[in-house]
C-alpha cells in the first residue's frame, strides 16, 4: 500500500500523504472538541453535551442565548483570526525562506494599528464618543494592513525585483516607523482612546458578535481558496531564487500575489481581533515540526494549530482570571514566545 | 570623505564646538522665549523667576540627557555594526531597546518601583537578556551568524518584547497614562539625577569604545582573518557587547526607547571618515549627539503648544535613511 493517495482536480494537483491526513483529521477533532469546551466554560458553566445539544438547536431557551448569541461569535472569530495569521505567517517564511518571518515583524500588523488607533483618535469628539459607526474599525484596520503590505513591497522593489532579505529588512524599519507613529497617536489622543487602542493592538475578541464574524468569513475563505490554488507555486518559492526560476516559476509575480493573499489573510484576522502576537510566527513553525515543509499540508496544519493557539489562548484569558478580562494576545506573547525560543534553540542545536 | 588624520581631528572639534551651539539652541529655543543674558542671570543671580527656574530645571538637564543619549546610542550602534558585520544593526533593530524598556515598565507597574536606581539595574538588564537571546538565535544552524538571521532574531525578539510591554499595559491602565510618553522615547522633563546617576556608565562606555576600535578593525574584515591575526574574537565580542549592554542599558533607562539614531549615525560617520572605527566611533558620538539635540528642538515645534516625543521624530529623520541603507543591500 502507497504511502500517498494522489488528488488531482484539473490544473491542481497533489499528494496527499496518510499520516498528514490522518493529523489532519485529528487537529481538526481537536479544534472542534476546543471549541465546545470553551463555549460551555464561563461564567454560566454548560456541559459538553447541553453544548452540543443548544448548538443543533435543542437546549434549554437560557443556554442556547448564552451559547449560540453570546459565546460562538467570539469563539468562532479567534479561530478564524488564529487560522488567518498561521497562513499569512506560513505564506510568508515561504518567501521569505527563515522561520522568522511572520506578519507582525514586516509591519503588517503595525500598519493595522496605525490606521486602527488613527481611527480611533481622529474620529472621536470631546467626550470620547466615536463620531463615526465603529462598524468601519475593520475597514480601517484591513487598510492600514493592506497599504503596509504594498509599500513594503514597492520599497523592496527595484529593477530585478524583490529579494527576501530586502523585504525582510525594510518590513522591519518600516515597522518601527508605524510603531513611533501609533505612540505618538495615542499620546496625542485622550488616555481613553489610548487604552482602548492599546487593548486593540495586544489582541482581544472580546466582544465579537455575528455580524463581524458573517464579514469575516467570505473575505477569508477567498483568501484561502487562491491560496490552495497558489500552493505549489509557495513550494516552488522556497527553492530560492535561481532554482524557483530554473523550475519555470514565475517568481516575481508569484512573490506578488502571495504577498498579498499573505496581507490580506493577516489583514483579516487583524481588523477584527486586533493584533494577537506571535501566531504567525509559532504555528507554521510547530507545522513543520509535525508534517515537514511541503505546503500542500504545511498551510492546512500550520491553520489548524494557529486556530488552536488562539481559541486557547481566548479560553484562558477570560476564564483563568475572572472576573478580569485579559487580552489573549498577551497570553499568545507570554507563553507562546518564550516556548518559541525554545523551539527554535531546539532546532536549531541540531 | 575626510583623508588626512589632522582633517579628522578639525572635523571632531568642530563636531564638539556645533554640540555646544546646538546645546545652546537647546536651551534658549521653545515655547517659552529665553535670552542668552537670561540663562547667564539664571546661574549667577537666580530670582526664582519662571524663565529661570525653566532653564534651570526643564531647558538644560534636557539638552544635557539629549546630547549624551544621543551619543551613547549612536556609539553603541557602531559598536554592534562593527560586532556583526551587519550594516542593519542598531539597539532598536535588534530589540535591545526594547527589552530594557520591557524590564522597566514591569517595574514600574507590578512592582510600582520608581526609585531612578532600580530602574536603571532593571534597564540594563533587559538590555542584557535580548544582547543574550539574540546573539544565541542568530548564531544557531550551521552557517553560523549570518546578518539575515540575526536581524530577524532581532526583529522578533523586539515584537517579543513590545507585545509583553503592551500586555503588561493592558493590565494596568494607571501604568499606560505614566508611562506611554516615555515609552514613546523623550528628552522631556527628565530631571538632572538620571542623567547623573547613568553617567558614569556612559563615560565608561564611550571610553572603552574608542579603546576596542582597533580590535573592531581587526574583527570588521571577517572572523577568519581576525582569528588568523592572533586576535580572540569571541573576548572583543564579548567586552563590545557589554558596552552595547551599558550604553543602550542606561539611555533606555533615561530617555525610553529612541530608535533610528544607532542605525543611521555610524553610517554618516562611515561616510565622512572611512573603515577606520577608531574614527567612526568619536564620529558617531558626536553626530548623534547633534542628531538627538536637533530632533529635540524640532520636537517643539511641530505642534505648538505640545511636543512630539522626540522618537518619532528620529523616526521621521532616520526611515528614509534606513529604506535607503536596506534597498543598498547587505551581504547575505
């Protein structure tokens, strides 16, 4: 018996190796038994099964409010944020060829909070009150992402194009640029508006509700979808430059769009939970560790621990300090980084 | 580019002599209108009028702390250029900026210490643990050190660090109003003990410096060639980074994070003086005490009546510079 089942789906095409599946399936398992855990954990406590029983729809009236209008937005977004950010990180140490790169180092993050905390400043009136819906805060935080994205790119860019070590390094002067600038907006705006902003830039899906998450959605599943189309043209990338363009990759361009599906998953998952640190680089990392670094299950797998890690994260963070409500980026940060160290002096001792 | 060595010795003096009229500019330029004939009376016949007490307690422990932060960063990012053969690398860059402001805003909001001596320890040795994790990351692998590796060890120990900052920020809202200003890098209402009790330590600092820039020649043409010349690498290295440690430590400690200075200072004095790092580092000391001084006065005037904290303004100074430096290209 073939370690492998081919798939081939017109122009695509690919291996799918049986152990990856079958991690697949099981993280997968996993993510779903996390999420009806953390949707019965709380204030008001629900058993797994009273969960599962008000999720199709047949619990009592009182758990079914809590679990379906309360709980699940906010849950279903950290997955869908933790996926988003795992991707862009995995697209992105692709290109980029070294396990360090992820969204929040080349300033796409940064660019996010610029515009977020800019919103937040410039909108507000006298009393604190926002002068606009802040239903436009997404909008926001998806631009400021977006253009950092581009300018990264186009200053990058000369006459050969781009290299990874030129995007690395000025994503990250850029990156300390916006950061000086989102201080120098909150310092400007009232302690209000900077605490807010502040909790927005640590991370937090407090307050989610299904509005967000029905936007969200759509933007990240046709993110997800070129990316799937992209997959093989990310492993052509990792050859390198020469190799990438002997194998008849189409390298600049291909750089291009894949920095942009990167901005665009990152941009996503920042606008609505803000910008929880560290996933983008931990979960492609602990993904490679697992299945190896062919991306035709890297990108599944690194999406599927990313979602992991931050419904986990959100788990803890309003649970394990209650009644205080801690931003699950900081968990992400405080325990994620220093295992990330470990990980990384792991690897690399070999 | 400055060849004869009595040119460079002109160069420096009036290097120090455009520090003394930038110190000057420094005290007599800002929202309040000061006179030279002022600042004379303010020391020799104090009345304890407001423009005297301005100048005597605002104006010059600022152009002070400006000049000598300025010069210690920008001499510790030539130190560390120097170390890593990395033209990108800086106390900002590599995230040694950021982990002293990590320790010292822990202090301040979970221990609430504010004691100037304890933040100080506190700041050196955030300093000291990023020098450590990052020096560590970026030499892991087989190839050795390598400037993208370390860069980005640095990058993201630095996005390490600020993301904890913010989080510990989250928790404690009485600790972001104290400290955000300060956070954001500033020369502004610091008083003349922190300068006083750092000195020191930025005297020490800017000394050895210029001692070790032979050894930094030497190690600037590639470990191989420096091992083969007798030299004991991984010592310079060692003794380099504890100054970095002393120097980006305490300017941390008194001015919070400024960016930008150490990584664009050294190449301006690479540029007027050459290879040479026995000349680059008084260079960079000088110009980046010039550099932070006119960021400072600038600092005043974009938002009259308030300021801008003056890392934002080497951050408007120093990006062009650095996109320029990056889009140059380093040596993979």
């Amino acid at each position: 018996m073939s370690k492998y089942i081919p798939v081939r789906l017109g122009k695509i095409s690919f291996l799918l190796e049986k152990r990856s599946l079958v991690l697949f399936v099981s993280l997968f398992v996993l993510m779903a038994i996390l999420i009806v855990i953390s949707l019965g954990l709380g204030q008001m406590k629900i058993s797994p099964l009273n969960v599962v029983r008000s999720i199709l729809g047949i619990g009592t009236e009182m758990e079914q409010l809590v679990v379906l209008s309360f709980r699940m937005p906010r849950i279903l977004m950290a997955a869908i944020a933790g996926i988003g950010l795992a991707l862009s990180g995995a697209i992105l140490q692709g290109i980029i060829r070294n396990p360090l790169a992820s969204p929040d180092i080349i300033g796409i993050t940064g660019g996010a909070a610029f515009t977020t905390v800019g919103f937040l400043a410039w909108f507000s009136d006298r009393s604190n009150t926002l002068t606009v819906s802040i239903s436009w805060l997404p909008l926001a935080s998806l631009s400021g992402a977006i253009i950092m994205g581009l300018l990264v790119y186009f200053l990058a860019w000369n006459k050969q194009g781009i290299t990874p070590i030129r995007l690395v390094l000025i994503g990250v002067g850029l990156s300390a640029t916006v950061q000086a600038l989102t201080t120098m907006t909150m310092l400007l705006g009232p302690i209000f508006t900077a605490s807010r902003a502040n909790i927005w830039i640590t991370g937090s899906v407090n307050g989610t509700n299904w509005s967000e998450v029905v936007t969200v959605i759509p933007w990240m599943m046709v993110s997800i979808l070129i990316l799937f189309i992209f997959t093989r043209r990310l492993n052509i990338q990792e050859l390198g430059e020469e190799l990438a363009t002997n194998a008849g990759g189409l390298v600049q361009k291909d750089r291009f769009v894949l920095l942009l599906l990167s901005t665009a998953l990152a941009g996503g998952a920042v606008a609505f939970a803000g910008g929880i640190g560290f996933v983008g680089l931990m979960a492609p990392h602990m993904a490679r560790k697992l299945v190896g670094s062919a991306f035709g299950v890297l990108l599944p797998v690194s999406g599927l621990i990313g979602g992991i890690i931050v419904l986990l994260a959100d788990l803890i963070a309003r649970t394990a300090f209650a009644p205080l409500e801690v931003p699950a980026g900081v968990l992400t940060s405080a325990i994620g980084a220093p295992y990330f160290i470990y990980l990384l002096y792991q690897s690399g001792k070999k | 580019m400055i060849k004869s060595s009595w040119t460079k010795w002109i160069g420096l003096i009036i290097g120090v002599l455009l520090i003394i009229v930038f110190m000057w500019a420094s005290v007599i330029l800002g929202l309040t209108k000061i006179s030279t004939q002022m600042v004379f009376d303010s020391f020799y016949q104090f009345d304890g009028s407001n423009e005297h007490i301005i100048i005597q307690d605002t104006r010059i422990p600022r152009a002070l702390i400006a000049g000598a932060v300025g010069a210690s960063l920008a001499i510790a990012g030539a130190i560390m250029q120097g170390l890593t053969n990395n033209p990108l690398a800086s106390p900002s860059v590599f995230g040694v900026n950021a982990g002293a402001s990590f320790l010292v805003v822990v202090g301040i909001s979970f221990f609430g210490i504010t004691s100037l001596g304890t933040l100080k320890w506190l700041a050196f040795l955030g300093a000291l643990i990023t020098v450590v994790i990052v020096y560590v990351l970026g030499s892991l692998g087989r190839d050795g050190i390598t400037p993208i590796k370390l860069t980005l060890a640095g990058a993201a120990i630095a996005a390490l660090f600020s993301s904890l900052t913010q989080g510990v920020l989250t928790l404690n809202e009485q600790a972001l109003d104290q400290v955000l200003f300060w956070l954001a890098g500033s020369v502004q209402g610091r008083e003349l003990e922190l300068l006083t009790s750092v000195f020191p330590y930025f005297l020490t600092g800017w000394l050895c410096a210029i001692i070790i820039g032979r050894q930094m020649n030497v190690l600037s043409m590639g470990d191989d060639v420096a091992k083969g010349l007798g030299q004991r690498t991984l010592l310079v290295r060692i003794f380099g980074a504890v100054l970095v440690i002393l120097l980006a430590g305490g300017a941390v400690a008194v001015a919070g994070p400024i960016g930008f200075i150490g990584i664009v200072i050294p190449h301006i004095a690479r540029w007027l003086v050459g290879i040479d790092y026995r000349w680059i580092i008084p260079y960079s000391g000088v110009l980046g005490a010039l550099l932070l001084l006119f960021a400072d006065i600038g600092a005043r005037y974009i938002i009259m009546p308030s300021e801008v904290p003056v890392g934002v303004m080497t951050a408007f100074i120093g990006t062009p510079f650095f996109i320029y430096i990056a889009r140059r290209g380093i040596n993979e």
